[in-house]
C-alpha cells in the first residue's frame, strides 16, 4: 500500500510538471503568432507529443488560456495587493509596483506579451470576464497611490490621475515589446530608467 501511494505521487507529480511544460510552450506561441492561429496541433507538435496526448492535460484551447492568464493575474494581483498593504508612502508604493511590473516583464515575458496582444480579443471573449474584473482592480491600485500622492503633495495635483495611470501603464507594460533578459539593461536597471524619468524628468534643469 505505501509503494503504490508513492507511486501515486510520483505520477501526479510528473503530470503536474508536463502540465507546467505545456502552458510555457503554450504560453509561448500564443505570444508570437496570436490565439487565433495557434492551434492545439502547434503546441503538441512543439512539446513533442500528439495532440491527442495534449487533451489528458486540458479540454481544449480555451482551457490553456484560462489556466495562463489567471495565473499571470493572480499572481501579479496578488504582489500588488502585498506591496499596497505594506505601505512605506504614496512614491514608495509607487516604485515598488513599477519595479515589479519590470521584474514580471523580465521573468514572465510571455504571459505578459500574450496578454497585451489578445487584450482587446480577449474582452469579447465569453468566459473571460475575469481578466477585465483583475485588470479593473490592479489599476485601482495603482489609482489610489497615484490620487494618495497627490493628496499628500508627493505628486503633481494638477495632472489627471487616470490619464496620468494610463500612459505609465502602456509605457511600462509595452516594454515586453523590446526588452530582452540578458541584454544590455536589466529589469533593474530598466525600472531605474523610467523612474528616474518619472520622477526628475527628460528637461535639464
């Protein structure tokens, strides 16, 4: 009985892990050449197996996004949500979230990319309600540090906070679109970049 429960939970084990394998090679693909023309043939075929096999793990197509994109959002929701609970003052939050939106570009680059290229696909897409509810309240977050700031005089008061949220948003997030990990500037050193132009901005003073 104990042998056979270890082997139990080696199998599921294993499964798990080929599970995982699959959404990155997955995850990858849908980054590059979109859902739509991404089919579960590609990803079998890239992963080495028939894509039979492919439907042991998942239902279907739908189901290998679901499983991506919420956790990608979760688990960003979830380090934004700690780092708005930490505290520290309205320009602390601020460049800790910046700095965690620049490390998630670095280590999850295909996740992010996939969901900045099928966001607007996505919107009209039964079943993925969440990803609008999750991204709703990320920029809740990021609103209320921005509007605390200006409140307590840390930011520009005279600067709409939602514009304002928006074009920092698009201007970070977008970055998947050309940084590459190991190149010349890190997600460090990157986020050092745009938070130093933040907060002294281009103008020579």
């Amino acid at each position: 009985m104990l042998i056979s429960k270890k082997v139990d939970r080696s199998a599921t084990e294993q499964g798990s892990e080929r599970r995982e394998q699959l959404l990155v090679i997955a995850a990858r693909l849908i980054a590059s050449r979109g859902y739509s023309a991404t089919t579960v043939r590609d990803i079998a075929d890239e992963a080495g197996i028939l894509s039979g096999s492919l439907y042991h793990h998942f239902s279907s197509k739908e189901t290998i996004l679901d499983e991506i994109l919420r956790n990608f959002m979760d688990g960003l929701l979830h380090r934004f949500e700690e780092i708005a609970a930490e505290g520290g003052g309205p320009r602390h939050v601020f460049d800790e979230l910046t700095r965690t939106a620049f490390e998630t570009i670095e280590k999850q680059p295909d996740a992010v990319g996939l969901y900045q290229n099928e966001a607007a696909f996505l919107a009209k897409l039964p079943g993925f309600e969440f990803v609008a509810e999750k991204s709703a309240h990320i920029e809740s977050i990021w609103l209320s540090v921005i509007q605390q700031g200006q409140q307590e005089g840390v930011f520009r008061a005279d600067l709409d906070s939602a514009i304002t949220y928006r074009f920092i948003r698009d201007a970070v997030w977008s970055t998947v679109r050309w940084f590459r990990p190991g190149g010349r500037h890190s997600a460090e050193s990157t986020g050092r970049h745009f938070l130093e132009l933040i907060h002294s901005g281009l103008l020579q003073n």
